[in-house]
C-alpha cells in the first residue's frame, strides 16, 4: 500500500491495438471477461490544463482485487496516452487510485505539489485525474472517483471475474450494469 495514495486498484495499459490486447490478456493469461466501450464517453477533458477532444476505446477486467485497463487512443488530440506512445512505449501507463472523496483528494495532492497531466469525465461514472509523475514508463498516478454508479460498474466487474469459465470473453458497459 502507498503510503500517500493507499491500494493500487487498477493497472491501466496504453495500446495500439486494443481488441489484441484483450485476446493477449484472455488467451495467454485467462484473465477476463472485458467489459469493452469503443468510444468511451469521456467529456471536460483537458490536457495540461487546455481542453482536449480525446476519442478512446476502454475495456476493463479483474484479475482477484487488481483491475485492469486497456486504452486505446483512437485519436490525436493531445494527453498522456498520446505522449506515452509517441515516446515509443506500449503496455502499462498508469497505476490508479479510487477514491470516495475524489474533489478533497485531489485539491490535497495539488496542495502537495502533485501537477495534473490530463483530467476529465467519463459520462455519469465520475471524474479521473492523472499525475505527472512519470520519471519512468508505467509511474503516471491516477485518482478516479468511484462514488456513485462507477463503484457499482467495478463491483460487477470484479464479479463477474470471480467465477469466469472463459465463455464469452467481450462484453459491453451495460452487460455490467444489469
């Protein structure tokens, strides 16, 4: 556990090639099933403090606590996916923090001196801010809130990973949702 942030609860991964990252992590590694969004509805994203209309696809998984992330940038607005693959790097970008108190947390880590590298919404699931606090490929700090329907999403994600016999490996958000 960190001793500023607390659990990491999500690794998240930068690629270029999501749909073969998710047959990777589920063939070779079994993890799974995906809840998969081809576009992601992200909105008030910014990028260093500019506004940025970022296009991504997401699919998330859990292997036991630890969810994963796939991200796929579908285009060339500017962020921190964009900059990690325009440095040469695919695989693991960020670890993430989840946080019920995500406005005091994140004005806290300011105070601290912690820069924000890109932040936004993901529709109705809550807000998310990264951290310029790469020294190395794979260090961005992430801090999501999971108050509201975001926790709710996770839950059944991470259930639906608990039992898995490898059927029907991609699913959708709203297949979570039920």
């Amino acid at each position: 556990m960190s001793r500023i942030f607390g659990d990491i609860r999500q690794n998240g991964y930068v690629v270029r090639d999501i749909e073969s990252a998710m047959a990777h992590w589920t063939d070779i590694l079994g993890v799974g099933p995906w809840f998969y969004v081809e576009q992601a509805p992200i909105t008030d994203f910014f990028y260093r403090g500019e506004p940025s209309e970022i296009k991504v696809s997401i699919a998330l998984a859990n292997s036991g606590a630890l969810q994963i992330e796939l991200i796929e940038q579908r285009n060339d607005a500017p962020s921190l996916y964009k900059d990690f693959l325009d440095a040469g790097n695919e695989g693991l970008q960020h670890v993430a923090y989840w946080t019920e108190t995500y406005r005091t947390d994140r004005a806290s880590l300011i105070e601290q001196g912690y820069e924000v590298g890109h932040e936004g919404k993901t529709g109705d699931y809550g807000a998310f801010c990264y951290f310029l606090t790469e020294t190395h490929p794979g260090t961005v700090v992430e801090i999501s809130d999971i108050g509201g329907p975001k926790k709710t999403l996770f839950e059944a994600i991470a259930l639906a990973a608990k039992d898995w016999d490898g059927s029907h490996s991609v699913r959708s958000f709203t297949e979570a949702e039920v």
